[in-house]
C-alpha cells in the first residue's frame, strides 16, 4: 500500500493561519511582532529565501525590514548593525541570512544577535535551553518536523526515531526534539556503521543529509514514518533516470526546466513506508511558518508573557 503524503503546505498554511491570528491579538493590545532580515550580498538562493520571509511576515502581519548591506562588508559593521536591532524594542526577530562572505566571522556574528531575539535558534544559549527543557527559540526546521509529526497524529513517545545527519541547524537539534519528547532516539552520520541496518530500526526515519535520493526501500522499516529534510537540484539526466523513470510530470518538467528538486529519499520508498512527507511541499514550508511562530514566540517571551511548550506559538 502507498504510503500517506504527509502534506507541508497544509500544516504550513494552518500554523501561518494560527499565527496571523495571534499577530492580530497581540497588535491590538499594541504590541505588533517585528522581525528584522540581514542579507548579505547577493547570493540568488539567499535572496530567494528572504523574499520568501519577508512576504509570510507580510501576510501574517508582522512588522518586517530588510537590511542588505553589501558584500565586502566588515565584521565589526555587521556586528554593529546586529547591536543596533537588538537594542531596538520595535524588533523582536533578528535573522542573519546564511551563508555570510568569507572575510565575515559568522559565529562572532550570530552569537552577538541576542538570544531573545534569536528567531533561528541558533544561539548557544538556545542550544542549551533546548537540551535542558527550557522555554526558548527552537530552529525552525526542527520546531516544524515536530509540528508535522503531532498534527498528523504520529505517535512519537516511546517510538525509535533515526536521524540521519548531525548538522546543528537540522540533525541535533531535531534528534534533541524527539528526545525531549520521549523517542528512543539514534543519530547517524557519515561514519556511521551499516547504516541501512540502523535505519531499518526506525518507526520514524528523518533524513537531513543533503543526498539526492540516497535513503532506498531498504533502509526503511516497513510502515514507518519517513521526513525527508533534503533539498537537492538534480541536473544530471542518469541521477535523475534512477530517481524518476516512469514517472511523466517530473519527466516533463526535468525536460523544460533542466533540473528537479529531490529529497534525500528515494520515491520507491513511498511503496514501504507508512507515511511520508514529499519534496518540494514537505518540511520546506513549514521552515518559514516556524520562523513566523518563533517571532511571535519571541515578542512574547521577551514580554516575560507564557509560552507553550515546545515549538508551538
Ligand atoms: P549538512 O551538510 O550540514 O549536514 C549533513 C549531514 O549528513 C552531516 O551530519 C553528514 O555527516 C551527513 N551525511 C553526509 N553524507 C552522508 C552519508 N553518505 N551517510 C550518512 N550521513 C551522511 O546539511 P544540513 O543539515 O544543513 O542539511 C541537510 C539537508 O537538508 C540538505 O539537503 C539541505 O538542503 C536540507 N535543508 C532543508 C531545509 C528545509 O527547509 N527543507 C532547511 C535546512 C536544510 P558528517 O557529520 O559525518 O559529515
């Protein structure tokens, strides 16, 4: 049997929904949520995902500003600009938009954002609020796997969760998630022994690893759960071959455009698993609405107001 389309897009739109309306509440009551973007340059794919952040916080009603210094910018004037959004009240989220040009010493950079205003949670400080249980900023992706799993009703306590990959922006901080929430939790990695084996043992098998179609059937434990993080563009008609023969729309649109996003998972693997989420249309949208809802979480927090638990605004 085909497995379940665990649908990004609809739980996306659902948690941007829940947030607009909060945004509403809470701007009524005269506090209006403000994330301010720091893009660097003109990397396209950066310029691409930024658009993509300032327009949801348009549509959700929060207060939104770019800020594109040039590319040889130094790291005490990007520090600078970082000092003066943390120290203004109107900003709740800072994001520095990754990567930042060489001459630039990113980590000096994202751990001078403050950590109240860290809407990436990228923050050391953040780091260590997520691994002892205390209210703070999950990243995005992370906090939106999580959402995807518990609004689709998979059980997650008590259940063997395998991550694949051990990046601090996805791998850890997603196994840290599942850990927190009660799975039997096993991290991989490229040194990691048969690792087909390992992930057979998971009722829910993430996969962050940034490998077209590597995950195949027979890394997958019959039924289970499978999300695949990865976003890669194949170009190369053979890899694509061993992805989607026979299967006409993506033939046809690989044939216009000249390259298709694929996941780290392999399609034949939707025949065993239970459920999976697709690529494009799967942890891809909830990246941004978990940045939408960790604004939010932020405005709040730094407000000293409660916050649910978890990932949720
Ligand atoms: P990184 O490159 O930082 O990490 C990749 C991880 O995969 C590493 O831990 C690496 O192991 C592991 N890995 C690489 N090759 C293998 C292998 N052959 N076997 C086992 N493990 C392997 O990537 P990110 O975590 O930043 O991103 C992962 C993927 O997710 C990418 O495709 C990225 O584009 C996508 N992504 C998608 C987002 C979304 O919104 N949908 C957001 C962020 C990322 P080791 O540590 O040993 O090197």
């Amino acid at each position: 049997m085909a497995a379940i389309v665990l649908d990004g897009n609809k739980i996306g739109a659902e948690i941007r929904a829940e947030v607009a309306s909060e945004v509403k509440a809470m701007t009524a009551a005269g506090i209006r949520p403000g994330l301010a973007v720091v893009l660097v340059g003109n990397n396209p794919a950066s310029e691409i995902y930024v658009r993509g952040k300032v327009k949801s916080s348009e549509e959700v009603g929060i207060y939104s500003e770019k800020h594109t210094p040039p590319d040889n910018i130094s790291t005490q004037a990007l520090l600078d600009l970082v000092i003066d959004l943390n120290r203004r009240d109107e900003i709740d989220g800072i994001l520095v938009q990754l990567p930042l040009p060489p001459q630039v010493d990113a980590k000096k950079v994202l751990m001078t954002v403050d950590p109240a205003k860290d809407v990436d949670g990228f923050h050391p400080v953040n780091v260590g609020f997520l691994s002892t249980q205390r209210p703070g900023l999950v990243p995005c992706t992370p906090a939106g796997i999580m959402e995807i799993l518990k609004r689709s009703n998979i059980p997650i306590a008590s259940q063997e969760a395998v991550v694949v990959g051990r990046s601090d922006i996805v791998g850890k901080p997603t196994a840290m998630l599942l850990t927190n929430a009660n799975a039997t939790v096993t991290i991989c990695h490229s040194k990691t022994r048969d690792l087909p084996g390992v992930c057979r043992r998971g009722d829910i098998l993430i996969a962050a690893i940034g490998r077209a179609g590597m995950i195949t059937r027979d890394f997958v434990k019959p039924g289970a759960t499978i999300i695949d993080v990865g976003m890669n563009r194949v170009t190369d008609p053979a890899e694509f071959a061993r992805l989607f023969t026979g299967n006409p729309k993506r033939e046809e649109s690989f044939r216009t455009k000249g390259f298709t996003l694929v996941g780290d998972v392999h399609p034949e693997v939707a025949e065993v698993a239970g459920a999976i989420t697709p690529v494009p249309g799967g942890v891809g949208p909830l990246t941004i609405a978990m940045l939408m809802a960790n604004t939010v979480r932020a405005a709040k927090l730094r407000r000293g107001n409660p916050v649910p638990e978890l990932s949720r605004v």
